[in-house]
C-alpha cells in the first residue's frame, strides 16, 4: 500500500467493511460471469470528495497488486483505461 493511504489505517466505517459490490462490479465490469446490481460508479461516489491524488494512488495500488500477481502489460493496460475513464464518476462529485 502506498504511504498515501496511511491516515486512512484508522477502523474504516461500518459501511464500507460491508461493500461487497467491488468485486462483482469489477468482474461483471471484464466479462466475468458475476452480474452487478449494485449503484452505478457516480452514486456510490457521490459525497465521498475524492480527489485526483486519491484516485491515482488507489490506481497505482491496484497496478502495483498486479504486477506483484504476475499480469501480463495488456490486461494491466486494459484495467488502468478501465480505472481512469471512471475519473469522471468519482472525483469531486
């Protein structure tokens, strides 16, 4: 986890320990069988004042998971254009 994160590693509220929409957006949202019908990106967003530096090291956490994991480039690739184009949707709305 990046140092940025670090005034973060306080208890997390209760709400999101139960976010399990996650996962099944990000399969369903790559061709996994799991089918999501949770809130759409800016709803679940919305009020959480997320800002650019945020959204980018979330993004390079989960780059940083993946090549850990041994992804190939192109499926990172494709992941990191999946992230950035949801900047419209989640920071500062």
């Amino acid at each position: 986890m990046s140092p940025y994160w670090a005034r973060y590693l306080a208890p997390p509220p209760r709400s999101w320990l139960r976010c399990t929409n996650r996962p099944k957006a990000t399969l369903s949202g790559t061709g996994g069988p799991q089918t999501y019908t949770g809130k759409d990106v800016l709803a679940a967003h919305k009020h959480m004042n997320i800002d650019e530096q945020e959204l980018v090291s979330a993004i390079d956490d989960v780059m940083t998971a993946m090549t850990k994991n041994g992804y190939e480039q192109a499926a990172k690739n494709d992941i990191l254009a999946i992230l950035y184009s949801l900047k419209g949707d989640v920071v500062r709305v």
